[in-house]
C-alpha cells in the first residue's frame, strides 16, 4: 500500500533558486516520470517520516499541486547529501507501474548476535544491499540474517537468503553475505616474531663454540712462540 506525500511544482531554475527553497525548509525533487519528468518541491520531514517507517523502497502516491497528474506513483531513485550540513541536498523519484517489474535494491538486515562472537569471532557483513525484480506491490522491506544461526567459521551466501518465489534475485548466489571468523593475524604474527627470535638465538649458539675455539687456537699459538 502507498503512503501518501504532497508537492509543488518547481516553477523556478537554478543554484540560486533551489538555494532559496531550501533556506525555506523546502526540498528540491525530480520526478522521473513514464512519459516526462516533473521538478517538484517537497518537505523533508515528511519523507524521513515515511522512509523510516516504510524503508527505502516504500510505495509513495506523490500529488503534486499545479501537476497535470492528481498523483503518482513514485519510489525513491537516489538522493544527494548536502556537503556540509545534516540532511539531502536534493532528492530523484522514479514514477512506477504497479502492473510492470521493476529492478531495487533491498537491505539485508543482520538481527541479533552471533554465537561464534562469545568464542572470539569477528563478524563480517560484506553485501549490504541484495538486488532483486519484482512488482512494486511485492518489495520487501528488508531480508533478515538470524545470526543466532551463524556459527563460528560459516559463511552466509546468497542461496541461504529466506527470498519468496515471486522475487527473482539478481545477484550471484555464490555471493557472500555475512561470516563470523576467528581473527588469527595477530596470532601469526607473534608466531612468526616468535620463530624470528628462536632463529637469531640458535644463530647466535652456533657461533659461540666457532668463536671460543678461535680463541683458543690463538692462545695456543701465542705459548708455542
């Protein structure tokens, strides 16, 4: 189901304009429309709200005042972070049809803590975002990664992802999701350090009886004269 969110049309043009519409708690937005695009205004804390609460991928039902359309349809295609200051510098919609397949990406949530942490593991989340086609009424908030399942030393891939029949995933499912391992680079190295110093040691009492027979055979010699 849609949430609903209100714009204007954005009659104006330009840095200096877009400038002002923020200045006026404004958000300067582009509707990527099936048959022409739309530059609107919105307001920023309306569409935080319905994002935190519907994710990144909700169903949006954008009526626009001044728009030939009395609404549409839309999800968020990207945004822009201000440079310096908390909060979107601007933000791209991409009108839909319900009826036709479309391409997004959904995040993979990790719920929970790892048994392998208790033991020493490290846990390792390496694909954040799993792309996926489905009809925009059938995107999933998020999949979720039990990590009371994952044990120490296991991989999580792709092919373990709970994903309903409808949605066709894109990724490989080859692909690594989340693992839990021991960290062993400090160990190899004191293992390493530690086979140095046993080296240098043995080294050094391979020399000393070459060095003391020297000295003998010196003292020697130095009688005998």
């Amino acid at each position: 189901m849609a949430v609903a969110l209100a714009g204007k049309i954005r009659e104006g043009r330009g840095k200096g304009f877009n400038r002002r519409l923020r200045a006026e708690g404004s958000l300067p937005a582009v509707v990527y429309g099936k048959n022409s695009n739309v530059s609107v205004t919105i307001q920023p804390k309306a569409l935080n709200k319905i994002l935190e609460e519907g994710g990144v991928n909700v169903l949006i039902d954008l009526a626009v005042e001044g728009d030939t359309e009395k609404k549409r349809t839309v999800v968020l295609k990207e945004h822009q972070e201000h440079p310096v200051k908390e909060g979107w510098f601007h933000v791209d919609f991409l009108e839909i049809d319900m009826r036709q397949v479309i391409k997004v990406q959904v995040p993979i949530v990790l719920v929970g803590h790892s048994p392998g942490e208790k033991q020493g593991g490290i846990v390792e989340h390496s694909l954040h975002l799993l792309s996926i086609r489905c009809l925009p009424g059938e995107i999933p908030v998020n999949f979720e990664v039990i990590m009371a399942d994952v044990l120490l030393d296991q991989v999580v891939h792709v092919s373990d992802l709970k994903v309903p029949e409808n949605l066709e995933v894109i990724n490989l499912t080859s692909e690594a999701v989340v693992s839990v391992h021991e960290v062993k680079v400090k160990e190899e190295k004191a293992e390493e350090e530690g086979e140095e110093v046993a080296e240098i040691g043995e080294a050094a009492a391979g020399d000393a009886p070459k060095t003391e027979a020297k000295e003998d055979q010196e003292t020697k010699d130095s009688k005998d004269k």
